[in-house]
C-alpha cells in the first residue's frame, strides 16, 4: 500500500508537465510554436520528452510500476479472498471485552428457539451463519472485499485494453467542401495517423458527400460578437449500394463503416477560376480559406502550375462581409457572407511543386517568387463574386466565381471503446459496491444461570463503520420483537 | 423579462455573500464563546441562529442560482460565473446535510468562510451575462458532467475543511497550539473523529469524481471524437483523481494515517481549486468554454 500511495502521488505529479507544456497528441501546433519562440529550450524539453509526457519513458514507467505493484498486490489477495469466500466465519475472539458491540438479552422462550430466531434474522440480513448448539458466528460483506478487487481488475483491464487494441486504431483528417465527396481510402485523408498495427485493409469502402452545410450565428448583445449557435451540415453517405441522407452536428457524431465521422471546423470555400489569354480556364475548384477568428476572416493560398506561360501563385484574405476600415484595411464584422470579398496578392515563378517534397497546400514560399500584383504593388486585388481581374503582362485572367462551404471532419475508428467501457463499468460497479458495504462479524452465545439464560451478542466491523452499533441493535430488535409476536400468538 | 431575471439572480448573489458574511460572524462568535469557557465544548446559543442565517443565505443563494438558469433557458453551470455560483451552492448545501446526519457545525466558520470567499471572487473576477451557448455545449451531458463535478467539488471543499481542522487538532492534542487564541478547537471532535469524519465525505467525492471523469470521457467521444486525448483539463482532472486515490490508501495504511493522509486530501482540494481557477483561465486546451 506504502508503494500505491508514492507511486499514485508520483503519477500525479509526473502529470503536471503535460498541462505546462504544449503535447504532440493533443496541441501539436502548440509545440512548434514553442519550437519557433525558443529553440534551445525545445531542445532541452524535446530530449526529456516533455512534449510527448504520456507516452515518455519516465511516465510510462511510474504507471507500469503502478500497475506492476497493483497486480502483485491482487493476486494474492484474489487467493485469499478465495479462501475467506468459501471459509466459514471467522471463530469467536479471545476476548469478547474489546468488542465494540456488545449486547444481552433473556432468551425469551428458550435458547433453541432464541437461537433460532437469531440466526433467522441474520440469514435475514444476509450473513452467512454457522449455528452450534450454543452459539452462533456470523459474518458479512464478503462484497466489500469483492468489490475491492473488481475495482481494481477493472482497472488493469482498461491498461489491458488499450494495450492490446490500441494499436488498431486509427484516425484522420479530411476537408470536405460542399458538392465533394470524401471515398474512404488512404489517400483521400488530408492527414492520417495510423496506429501501430494499422493496415489499410481496415478502412471499409464508404463515401459521404456534403450537399449542405448550414451554420446558424446569434449576436451576443453584451460582448457585441457574433457567435455560433448550431452547425449543421447535410451529407449522403453511400456504402456498398445503399444511399442515405444523414445530418451531422457537433455532438453528433455519423456512423460508417466501422468508424465514425465528428464535425469539428468549417469555412469558406471560395471558387476560383484562372484563365489564359485565350480564355481557356487553365484552373477552376474552390479553394478551402482557413478562418482566423469568429467573424470567420480567413486566409488561404491559390496554386496554379500548369496552363500559363508561367507558374501562379496567390495568397490572400478571404472576409464574408467586408468592411472598410479607417486604416484602409479591409475587415469582416459578420460570419455570414453579406459581402464575400477576397484580396489576393499575386507572385509568379517556381512553387517548388516539382521537387518531390510534399509541399504544405496552405504555405507558399513567396521569398523565391515575385510578386506582380495586391498589396504594395500599386495594383490592389480586390474581388467580390464575378469580379475579374486581369493578370499584368497579359498573363492572363483571375475571377471569384462563386462562393462554397466546407467542413472539417475528423474520422476515427477506436477498437479500444468497448473493453475501456465494460472496463470503466466495472470500475464504477466495484467502487460502489466495495464503498457502499461493510465488513461485520457478529458471534451470539448463550449465558446465564440455567433460570435465566440470556443471549449474549458480540459484534466487530473491520474498518471504519459508524453505523454498527445502530445495525445490530435493529437486529437485536427484530429478534426480540418477533420473539414478542410469537409470545403473543400463544 | 430575461435581463431582468438576470440581475435579480446578480442581486441575489450578492445578498445571499451578505448574509453569508452575517453567519459567518456568527459562527465565529460561537467558537469564540467556547474557547471563552475553557475546556467545555458546548454549543452557544449563537450557534442556532447562525445555522439559521445560513439557511437563509443558502434560500437567496438558490434563488439566485435559479433565476440565472431560467433567464439562460439552461442548466446554470455553462460558464466559470455559474459554475462558481452552483458549485459554492452546494458547498453550503452539502455542509447543511451532512448535519442532519452528524454535528458538523463547528467547521461552519470554515464553510460559510470559504462560501464567502468563493462567491466574491467568482461575482467580481468571472462574472458574465447570460450569452447562448455555443454547439459543443448544447448536449445533455452538459447537464450530468458539470452537475456531478459541482457535487465532487463541494464533498472535497467539505472534506478539506474536516481534514485542515483535524491538522490543527491533532497538533493541539500533541500539546501545541495551547494558546489563547487556539482555545476554540476546543469546540471540535477529537482530530481521530475528524479523520473519520473527512474520510466518509471526501469518499463520497472520489465517487462523485469518477462519474464527472466518465462522463466527461463519454461526452468527449461524442463532441471530439476521443474519451481521452489528455487535454488540459482531462490532465487536471486525471491528477484529482490520483491524488484522492492516494488518500483512500493512506487511510488504509499504517504510518499514513492521520497527518500524512490530510496533507494529501489538502493537496488534492488544491489540485481542485487550481483547476478551476487557473487552469480554466490561463491554459488553454479544449475546455475553453470558461467565458472570460
């Protein structure tokens, strides 16, 4: 116990770390922050695994000695618990003195029947009673210990199941613009993160199409903001030959396949089209705008490779209801799109697409590119639906077409659900049981002068037990009110 | 009709701290009174009207709490302001019941204290209109994994006052604190009965955090899509947890009992109030529902 009571106060303290410092698994933009502001620490952190806390060496060895000390300490326990379940009550003590319940009375219409009537209403009770013929032992709440051990169990259960499932797991990442459709493949996830013993055989083919997303916004009178008040994005899912027509909501999570898909972000999509000088569209998709703050401001990147006479690229602003403001600048004051605006500026020269290195969709290396028109340029990009703006030098032509939407989705398959579950119950159903039962022994034996025999009751609890005097005395009491209504019967 | 729900229960708050304040002078006086009459530990008269005032003050509290919920059309704990509010609610409350179970009165200094103390902080510093409440929110767990964690916190805020009474008794028994000003413990059980007494209240809580840990893991998997991803919170919690657990053992075993274990069940109130107060407001991670 000596050894639980360190090692629980270690792991709680070892936990700390990983609310300071930001954690791969749960903040991982978090941590190149951190990388970015203070390399050298990162460093230092990095070579301690303070950005990996859970699954660090010194965490992963405090918990396993925890659960190490936990199994050496039920096993022998389940053994002697074992024994104790299938023993009789324990013998009477030595010294009925120290007994801290402690109670006579005649035995009304004799000892056998006194007896009797004692040992009914233990069996009453639920004690299990051995009977002489001049005493009684008695014992109750086996649960307690039972209990105990199930907690217990329960909990290197949960140990067990995510070390035996968890590396079956798997997650993902997908952005889904409206009219899409995301077909559950490996290479239809913007980021994957497989578990250990992921294969891809385990994705089940399913597709979900986003026909339409709907958010819903109040403004919030005190803070002046807008706020969000429902998210609901309509999607069809096929699988095999069935279609049907789901909704998705935060907190409402859609089942397919044998994972599950959560609506977690959203934005705007706007739809751009470049043309060469000849007009031919040489680019035309909706291109997803990442979203900056709660008037959905949000910032995106253009990348056109191929079918101009040189590569294109673009980095801009997206705002759903531009306003001017009185620095020039534009900003939006609604996350409805009352005004959708987008400001580009435009660079030309080599996007590094060709160089084989998985480029980041959402960055682009203006340092190695020129710009040729937005910002400082003289000639500002500002375009509203349908505007076209003609490329300089005759390169060609930008338009904002159209204006779609999109959701983040994260998609999870977790075999460790069901065992951390019936695990998790059992834990509870242990807990209550062992808290909520105490640990009585109660021995009677017959005393007295042959005139006037008594029935002498005894009784001990192990541990804490406030409520053992008050127990007994009622079954003292029903003993002796029985043993009244049969007097009274005669 | 609902702005003005909502500064009635603003009012409200801010009379149930008065009459807090009132039965808090009281139960003071009380204790005084004892440690005046040395050695006796008899309630003084003030002691009835000071469980008076502070069922009074709970009535004005509950009011208050009510009030902000039907001008919210939700449960009142969506925020750190309401949480705050409902969890010293049932602080008081708990306080309240466990005497008609067992005499706690004497730590009601402690409590209607620490009550008073809570609410000040939480109506000046975290104090928030009503405002709707975001999607992630709007889901019945809100109302199980916030009910069951306010009643986690107000079993531990009991317990921990059991548990720092019994520290200054058992150094009082040991033949410290023998000074005038000390005389009021007096008036307390003996530091074993206090231990006693603690150790049934703070179990009651491990309960109550389990099942606030559960639910939060189960809401997680519906909002989130993972029961557990050790985000802040769920670290704080996770450390809660450990550390009452650590409690229930030392109980259990010799050489921790007594002083050892109510440092630990002090630790663990810290841990509780640290999560509340300041990782809520100054680490961020996905619980940032605080509105600050």
């Amino acid at each position: 116990m000596r050894t639980a009571i360190i090692l629980l106060v270690l792991v709680a303290f070892a936990s700390v770390p990983g609310s300071l410092v930001p954690q791969r698994s749960s903040d991982p933009n978090g941590v190149i922050v951190f990388r970015d502001t203070n390399p050298e620490l990162f460093r230092f952190y990095d070579s301690i695994q303070l950005f990996d806390t859970f699954t660090s060496v010194w965490f992963s060895s405090i918990y396993l000695l925890l659960f190490i000390s936990l199994i050496g300490c039920i096993v022998p326990r389940s053994l002697y618990h074992w024994r104790i379940l299938r023993a009789e009550p324990a013998d009477e003590p030595a010294s009925w003195v120290r007994l801290p319940f402690r109670r006579a009375e005649p035995a009304t219409g004799g000892t056998v029947a006194a007896l009797d009537r004692a040992e009914g209403a233990l069996r009453k009770a639920h004690y299990r009673v051995v009977r002489n013929d001049t005493s009684i032992r008695a014992e109750f709440g086996y649960l307690r210990e039972t209990g105990n051990l199930v907690f217990h169990v329960a909990l290197v259960g949960i140990l067990a199941t995510l070390a035996v499932t968890g590396g079956f797991g798997w997650s993902g990442q997908r952005v889904i613009i409206e009219g899409q459709t995301f077909t559950n493949q490996l290479a239809s996830y913007d980021s994957f993160h497989p578990g250990s013993w992921f294969n891809e055989q385990q994705l089940e083919p399913y597709g979900v199409t986003l026909e339409s997303f709907t958010p819903e916004y109040t403004k919030d009178a005190v803070n002046d903001a807008w706020m969000p008040i429902d998210f609901t994005a309509k999607v069809s899912v096929t699988e095999g030959n069935a279609m049907r027509e789901v909704v998705l909501k935060v907190n409402d999570p859609l089942v397919a396949g044998n994972s599950q898909m959560y609506l977690l972000g959203n934005g705007f999509a706007p739809v751009i089209t470049v043309r060469d000088p000849q007009g031919t569209v040489v680019f035309d998709q909706p291109v997803v705008f990442l979203s900056q703050d709660s008037n959905l401001t949000s910032v995106g990147v253009v990348k056109v490779p191929d079918g101009l006479s040189e590569q294109l690229g673009m980095q801009g602003f997206f705002y759903p209801s531009a306003v001017d403001l009185d620095s020039g600048a534009l900003s939006s004051n609604n996350p409805e799109p009352t005004n959708p605006t987008v400001t580009l500026n435009i660079y030309t020269g080599d996007l590094g697409l060709d160089s084989g290195v998985t480029a980041n969709v959402f960055q682009l290396p203006v340092e190695s590119l020129t710009q040729i028109a937005g910002r400082l340029t003289g000639t500002d990009v500002v375009l509203t639906p349908g505007d076209v703006f003609q490329l300089p030098g005759g390169l060609g032509s930008i338009e904002f077409t159209s204006l779609r939407r999109f959701i983040g989705v994260e998609i999870r398959h977790d075999p460790t659900q069901l065992g951390v579950a019936v695990s998790t119950f059992f834990v509870v159903a242990g807990l209550l049981a062992s808290l909520g039962t105490r640990r009585r022994r109660v021995w009677i034996r017959v005393r007295g002068t042959a005139r006037r025999r008594e029935l002498e009751w005894g009784g001990m609890s192990r541990g804490d037990d406030p409520r053992l005097d008050a127990s007994l005395d009622r079954l003292v009491g029903k003993t002796l009110s029985s043993a009244a209504a049969k007097m009274r019967g005669k | 009709m609902t702005n003005n729900l909502e500064s009635i229960s603003l009012i409200a708050t801010y009379s149930a701290m008065a009459v807090y304040t009132l039965a808090f002078i009281l139960f003071t006086v009380d204790l005084a009174g004892r440690a005046a009459t040395d050695g006796q530990s008899k309630p003084t008269r003030w002691l009835h009207s000071a469980i008076a005032v502070l069922v009074l003050g709970f009535a004005i509290h509950f009011g208050a709490v009510i009030t902000r919920g039907i001008s919210a059309h939700r449960v009142p704990w969506a925020n750190m302001y309401e949480f705050g509010l409902t969890a010293t609610l049932v602080l008081v409350g708990v306080f309240l019941g466990i005497n008609i179970w067992r005499d706690v009165r004497f730590v009601g200094a402690f409590v209607s204290g620490f009550a008073i103390l809570a609410l000040g902080i939480v109506a000046v510093n975290f104090y928030v209109a009503v405002s709707p409440l975001p999607p992630a929110l709007q889901n019945y767990w809100l109302v199980i994994h916030v009910c069951v964690a306010v009643l986690g916190t107000g079993f531990f805020a009991t317990g921990a006052a059991l548990s720092a009474s019994q520290l200054f008794q058992q150094s009082r028994e040991e033949g410290k604190l023998q000074t005038r000003s000390w005389r009021f413990l007096s008036a307390f059980p003996s530091s074993e009965t206090l231990e006693a007494l603690a150790y049934r209240i703070i179990v009651i809580g491990f309960v109550f955090w389990t099942f606030t840990v559960i639910a939060g893991a189960i809401w997680a998997e519906r909002a989130w899509g993972r029961y557990w991803g050790w985000d802040t919170k769920e670290v704080w919690s996770f450390i809660i947890w450990t550390l009452f657990a650590g409690y229930i053992h030392a109980r259990a075993t010799r050489g921790w009992r007594g002083r050892p274990a109510a440092i630990l069940s002090l630790i663990g109130f810290s841990a509780v109030v640290f999560n509340y107060g300041i990782v809520n407001v100054f680490f961020k991670g996905l619980h940032a529902y605080s509105g600050l």
